[in-house]
C-alpha cells in the first residue's frame, strides 16, 4: 500500500491518477481514494482526504474515525 508523502509537503499531481477530486476551490481540495494509497498519519487505507491551505477551519464532525496532517503549508484531513 503506497503511503501519500507529506515530508515536503503534498503534491496532489503525485497521484492524481489514484484520487478523484469531488470538488475544488481556492484553498481547498477534496479527493476520493481510489487507488487504496494508506494515510501518512496511521498508516491505514483512507476515503477521503481533504486538502486545505486556509487557516482555519470549522467541521460538521466527520463520520468515523479521522486523522490530521500537517505540512508546512496545507492542512490535511483524511476519513476513515
Ligand atoms: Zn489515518
């Protein structure tokens, strides 16, 4: 299971083959794992992953368990 790289941050274009983008805007980025990449957090398959350059942020609590990345200049969420 390939583990999305985040040591210098996330390159989207990396493995754009693998995840389809639901939806899209200035800052933020929403993906659906489609290739069974692993999380850079816990190590497990994801669904989804959110990809944001904004500050803050507030969530509707997302369905089941989630992890948090961090890179120097995105935030990353990932469902499980
Ligand atoms: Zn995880």
């Amino acid at each position: 299971m390939e583990r999305l790289k985040v040591q210098e941050g996330f390159d989207v274009h990396e493995y754009r083959h693998g995840l389809k983008l639901l939806k899209e805007d200035r800052e933020t980025m929403r993906l659906a794992n489609r290739d069974g990449f692993a999380c850079p957090a816990c190590g497990r398959e994801f669904e989804k992953l959110l990809v944001s350059e904004k500050r803050t942020h507030t969530f509707n609590s997302p369905p089941g368990p989630f992890c948090l990345v961090r890179t120097d200049e995105q935030l990353l969420l990932l469902t499980h």
